[in-house]
C-alpha cells in the first residue's frame, strides 16, 4: 500500500503541468457550484461530518476541516521534499 501511495506522488512529482491542470479544474468546478443552484449542495456537502473511531474513541469533523488541514499537511510536505532535493542535488547544493 505504502509503495502504491508514494509511486502515485512519484508521478504526480514527474508530471509537473498536471498540478496546474487540476488546480485549473478545481477553479472551474468552485465557479459551477457558486453560481448554479448548487451552491446548497456544495454547503450540505461542506458541512458533513465525517469521522472515524476505534472502541471509545472517535473523531468526527466537517468535511471541509478534513479537507483544509489534510492538504495544508500534503501541500508543505511536498515543499520539503522540494527543499531537501534541491539542497542535496540542485540549485542550492553548492555556495554561491
């Protein structure tokens, strides 16, 4: 599971023009929701509570708090990686 999860990264690292492809959908999709009817789906869908638990513990929050601090953690993980290889192989390997 863990080499599936980091080969897909992998790609996705590779293939550099398919973030702004996707951030280009995103756009499109957020501009359909707002100015259609389903802007109430959109809310609905926003504000869903998903959790998970295990015996007596449980963790229950909106979709979009799932969603903002797991691509927030995505997002500046990727910008590590970023630095470290450019400092171990790139640009910034070597003083000016």
């Amino acid at each position: 599971m863990k080499s599936i999860i980091l080969t897909a990264f992998q790609k996705f690292d590779r293939a550099q023009s398919l973030g702004g492809i996707l951030l280009f959908g995103a756009t499109i999709l957020a501009l359909l929701f707002a100015n259609t009817q389903l802007v109430d789906f959109y809310e609905n869908l926003r504000e869903t509570n998903i959790g998970f638990g295990a015996g007596s513990f449980s963790l229950k929050k909106p979709l979009l708090l799932w969603v903002n601090d797991g691509l927030m953690a995505i997002f500046f993980f990727m910008i590590g990686l970023e630095i470290k290889r450019e400092l171990m192989l790139g640009e910034l390997n070597s003083p000016a």
